[in-house]
C-alpha cells in the first residue's frame, strides 16, 4: 500500500517556546528546555542496553545537542532547493560536452608532455621544497605510466555525466527525507530503538527538529518508515 504523503506547514517561532530562530549569543539553534528534557528521558528509556547513570546523562546531552545540530542543518537544506530539472539536466549535459572537448584537447598531447603535466600538477599540489625530496625524472617516469589513462579516465566521467543528465531525479533531494535519516542514523550510533510509529521516541525527536526548524510535522512516521524502508534495502 502506497505511503500517503503528508504535509509540513511553516509555523511562527512563537517567544520562549522554540528559541531557535532567534540568536543566541553564539548564534545556536537550541531546543527549549521542556522539549530537551523529554529527549534526555526517552534516550534513557530507549536505549538498547544498559549504562551507568552518569555516562547515559552524557550521552543523552550530546545526543540532544547532535538533534540540534541536525535541525540546523534542515534550515539550510530547505534554503539550498534544487534549481528547475530542465536547468539541472542542461548544466550536466554542458558539463559533459566540456569533458568532450578537454578529452579532446588532451588526446593531442604525447604521453611525455602529460607526464610532465602532471609531475608540475604535483608540484603545484604539494609545493616545490616538498616536491624536490624526489628527483623529478623518478615523478615523470611514474607519471607516465599514469598519463596513458587519462583519457580512459576522462572517457568514463563523460558517460556518466551523460547518463545523469538522462536519469536524474525531477525531485531532486529531499530534505525531509535527509533529515530523518541523519536521526535514524543517530540513532544507530547511540544504539537507541528505532520504532517508525507516530508516538514513539524516534517521532518525537524528528517533531522537534522540524518544530525547531520553523516546520509542523503532521505525520512523522511518513518519512521514519520511508528510511526505515531504504536501510533495510541496504542491509
């Protein structure tokens, strides 16, 4: 049965409720302190096994300042929205005809003067009192046996930018999914229970990223099974 999706409204950061929109001295997004203190307790109830006291008190902290974070960065998701798809495909099919013509361009050079090419890329990269410990005839002969497959190199980036521009998603990414999949992926990490329904500890965290990011989150168990869903794929 297909999932219905669900809607998420922007919603007025109301004074002393959410303070994250609001800078703090350092400019931090935090949660207010009844929405932390719920974390703190669902992370202790939730964990998967046994810790003393002390060491659950800071993890839970850490945990709730990593959620925080995460809500930052579904602020700055939602700001940087993929451009229209035809401007999207057209940017990776000029991409790919660049790569054409650079492939191109480098196929008239002999395989000594790519040498020589990169030996100086090198010598740019790491600088020339580093680059002199090694005597430059040794780099030019390694870098010959490099040059020969440039072209396959560049060949190969060409057909997979080609390929994009002919399957690249019209959604783009999706920054709600992204966001309950870093938390889902925080939740492996402090080995906590993950359970994908609506009144659970792992909906309750991702109400509060959203709350925190401006957003209401009607059905946080839309996007928990969406990626519940993908890393079962993965496993």
């Amino acid at each position: 049965m297909a999932m219905r999706k669900p809607t998420t409204e922007k919603r007025p950061v109301q004074a002393g409720r959410v303070q994250t929109l609001e800078a703090r001295a350092n400019n931090e997004l935090r949660f207010p302190s009844r929405v932390r203190s719920k974390i703190a307790q669902g992370f202790s109830e939730n964990l998967l096994s046994s810790v003393p006291h002390d060491e659950c008190a800071r993890d839970a902290e850490l945990f709730t300042t990593i959620l925080e974070g995460i809500a930052d960065g579904h602020i700055k998701l939602k700001a940087v929205g993929p451009d229209k798809h035809s401007i999207r495909v057209r940017r990776i099919k000029k991409f790919a005809t660049s790569l054409g013509k650079l492939q191109e361009s480098l196929s008239e050079i002999d395989n000594d003067a790519k040498a020589w090419l990169l030996y100086r890329l090198q010598v740019s990269i790491e600088g020339e009192t580093v680059a002199q410990n090694v005597s430059p005839f040794a780099r030019i002969e390694f870098a010959k046996t490099r040059a020969a497959a440039t072209n396959m190199v560049l060949a190969e980036f060409r057909k997979a930018a080609n390929a994009t521009a002919r399957t690249l998603p019209k959604n783009g990414f999706r920054a709600n999914f992204l966001t309950a999949r870093s938390l889902e992926l925080q939740f492996r990490h402090f080995g906590l229970k993950f359970v994908e329904h609506r009144s659970g500890f792992a909906a309750l965290c991702l109400k509060a990223i959203f709350e925190a990011a401006g957003d209401r989150l009607e059905s946080p168990d839309y996007y928990l099974r969406g990626v519940q869903q993908k890393s079962r794929q993965v496993l």
